[in-house]
C-alpha cells in the first residue's frame, strides 16, 4: 500500500483497508496461506516527522512440522 504525504492533513489520516488473500512464500519450499488482511491505520504529521499507530487482523494457516 502506498501513501502520499501531503494526503495526511493537520487533523491526520485514517485509513482502513483490505488486502485479499494471497500465499507468502518463505525460505526453500515453504510457504503459508493468508486469508485477507483487514489493516486499520492513524497517522499524524508533525515537524519531527510522521507517527502512526494501527491494527492488523488476519488468519493464515501452516503445516504441522511433526
């Protein structure tokens, strides 16, 4: 996800946004399943620079390794 800075204004940002599912794929053969990602951001821009703070929800599911 990508965010203009001049998008966040004196009275801050808030985003809410969801990614569909799609597979991660890890070092060698692995990889894991992520259902959608529901992400929940605030951001504020001062003069010391850009400070947020948010949420991420989503389920993946893996391999037992035994």
């Amino acid at each position: 996800m990508y965010i203009e800075i001049k998008e966040i204004g004196p009275e801050g940002l808030a985003i809410s946004r969801s990614i569909g599912a799609f597979r991660l794929h890890l070092s060698g053969r692995d990889s894991i399943q992520v259902d959608t990602v529901h992400l929940s951001v605030e951001m504020n821009k001062d003069a010391d620079g850009i400070s947020f703070a948010g949420r991420t929800e989503t389920e993946a599911n893996t391999a037992c390794a035994r």
